[in-house]
C-alpha cells in the first residue's frame, strides 16, 4: 500500500507540472487558445449548422431552426432553473409551444393538419424537422423540461394519431397537440420493464361488453403525474406479446391514483 501511494504521489506531482506548464503555455499563445476554444463550442451543435453540407436540411429547415431556437431562448431558457426547482411546467407553456407552431412536429410525420388546421406546418415537414424540435429544446439545459414538455406527447400520443378511431383521435389528439392536455405511454411496470411481453396490468371486459375494469400498476412513465390521459398497455389476451392490447385511460376515470417518484436529472 505505502508502494502504491508513493507512486500515486509520484504521479500527482507530474501532473501537477504539466498543467503549469500548459498554463504558461496558455499565457502565450492565448489567440491560439481562444480559437481553439470557439471551434469547440461550434463542434457543440449539429455538424449541419455550421460548414457541413447536408443534403438533407433544406432552407425550410433552417428557418424552422431559427423560429423554434428564438422561442426557446425566450420561453424556456430564462424559466428552467425555476422549473427544475418546483418539478412542474406551466400549462400555458405547453400551450405557447403550440401557439409558436412547434408542438405537433413532434409526434412525427404527416403533419396532424386534419386535426390542428390553424397550425401549418413548416413547408416539406419531415422527420428531420422534429429532431430539429429536440436538438434545440435539449439547448435548455434540463432533462425535466425536455421530457415534461415534448416525450409524453412524442411517445404517449402517436398510437392514438395512427391506430386510433376517428372519435378518440379528435377526443384526445386534438386538446394535446394544443397544449391543453398532458398524455403519456404507460408499458413500463414494477416487474416487467423492457420485457413488455410479460406485464401483468389486466383488462377485463365486462358482461356488457362496452367497458373493461383495469387493474395493475405502472412505473416510471414519463410524465405520468401531470398526465390526463394514459396511452396503457394492458393484458386483454393470455400470455406473451400477443395478448396485450393499448387503451387510452383518462385521469379522470374512477381508481386511477398517480404518485411523484424522485429521479435524477427528471422528474
């Protein structure tokens, strides 16, 4: 042990004469450095926004990257600390990302036009436009505000859009894509968490055949406490994959009960 640390010591004391010398390096080519320094921060963003040219980013998003990168340096950046302190975002922010025209891009494409036609999309929308949303609100610095704002509508939301009726997309798409409702995707339970096969949550219809009584139980799910409505896979069938079933369940609906879990970096 004392052999270890003596070399441990040993090492210390050069590392500690490398970084004067780089310091007295730095005091003279402190031009070299800066620029060093300002084509790091550069290498910080995606390749595409500065010299690389990529074919598959068009004018339409570049101005779709400036809209949602000034609206984030207004409306989310100034308020994240604040947030991330109370665990909560403002209903009306989800309203505003809407408002800005940014919400509905991220639950992929087509553009839900049918659904939310006072909201054009950004002209040839596609996928690299959302991941425009998400490269610019990950500016923001949070994890919490990230995912409490954008990945329960992301996740949560696109089984209703795609495999839904035409009554329950209008019921539930339309209030979450303007922001005045919070869905999430609730598969993840306290036994069964990447292994979706084998969940136990059970839907059982009743005699009269319009109605199924839920019962079990889910874990972590991405904003769950705020949520009202819970994209949920259930067990209507035996075991295995094929007997699982989605349902949208509403906040609202008798015996639904939600607790805060404490995680790190989101809530």
């Amino acid at each position: 042990m004392r052999f270890s640390f003596a070399m441990c010591a040993f090492s210390w004391i050069a590392v500690a004469a490398a970084v004067v010398v780089v310091a007295v390096c730095a005091l003279t080519r402190a031009d070299t450095l800066t620029q060093s320094m300002l084509t790091v921060t550069n290498r910080s963003q995606p390749s595409w926004y500065g010299e690389f040219n990529s074919p598959y980013y068009t004018k339409s998003h570049e101005d779709f990257r400036a809209k949602v990168r000034a609206f984030v340096d207004s409306a989310i950046a100034p308020y994240v600390h604040e947030w991330d302190e109370s665990k909560t975002i403002p209903l009306e922010i989800y309203r505003a990302t809407y408002a800005a025209g940014i919400l509905p891009a991220v639950v992929g494409k087509p553009w839900p036009s049918d659904l939310v036609p006072d909201c054009p999309a950004p002209e040839n929308f596609d996928y690299f436009h959302e991941l425009i949303v998400f490269d610019e609100f990950a500016r923001c610095g949070s994890g919490g505000v990230l995912w409490g704002l954008l990945e329960g509508i992301n996740i949560g939301l696109p089984p209703v859009l795609n495999f839904g009726s035409e009554e329950l997309r209008r019921r539930v798409g339309v209030p979450c894509l303007r922001g005045e409702k919070i869905i999430c995707l609730a598969i993840t339970e306290p036994y069964a968490g990447s292994d979706v096969a084998n969940i136990r949550c059970e839907a059982k219809l009743d005699p009269s055949g319009r109605f199924f009584t839920v019962t079990g139980e889910k874990k972590w799910i991405t904003n769950g406490i705020w949520a009202d409505y819970f994209t949920c896979a259930v067990r209507t069938g035996g075991e295995g994959m094929g007997g699982i079933s989605l349902l949208v369940i509403e906040r609202s609906m008798p015996g639904v009960e939600c607790k805060r879990m404490d995680c790190m970096g989101v809530w």
